[in-house]
C-alpha cells in the first residue's frame, strides 16, 4: 500500500494536429523511448496502486503510440 513510482515525464498529450512526417516521427520515437524507460520501472506486484499506475500510464501511452502511426501510415 501506499507504493508510488516516478514515471519518466513526457509532457501532456502532443496537438498532433498539424504535424507533419518529421514531427511525428520525432513525436513517435520520443514516446518509444519513454515507454523503454517505463518498461524498466515495471512494479513486481501486480495488485499494488503503484502497478496500477504504471498500467494506466503505460497504456496511455502504447494508444498515443498507436495513434502517431495511424497518422503516419494516412500519410503514406
């Protein structure tokens, strides 16, 4: 109880609005990397708050991810 984690920062939800191949890309690779760093801060107990955090911002981030290669792949 009462575990807390300190995620790699990435800062709010990018306006990917816009963008064009080259933002995206670097938007893309950005949020791999934080996931990478993420994936090392993984919690061993998998009913504690704090991998319940870790989830919700890992997955957060996998449909962010998700969605940077929608709009490349529209781009193509």
């Amino acid at each position: 109880m009462g575990d807390t984690l300190d995620f790699p920062s990435f800062p709010g939800q990018p306006e990917l609005d816009g963008m064009d191949r080259a933002q995206l890309l670097s938007c893309l690779e950005r949020i791999q990397l934080v996931l990478e760093q993420l994936d090392e801060l993984e919690p061993e107990g998998m009913d504690s708050d704090a991998y319940e955090d870790w989830g919700e911002r890992h997955e957060a981030l996998e449909d962010l991810a998700d969605e940077l290669q929608d709009r490349l792949d529209e781009l193509e």
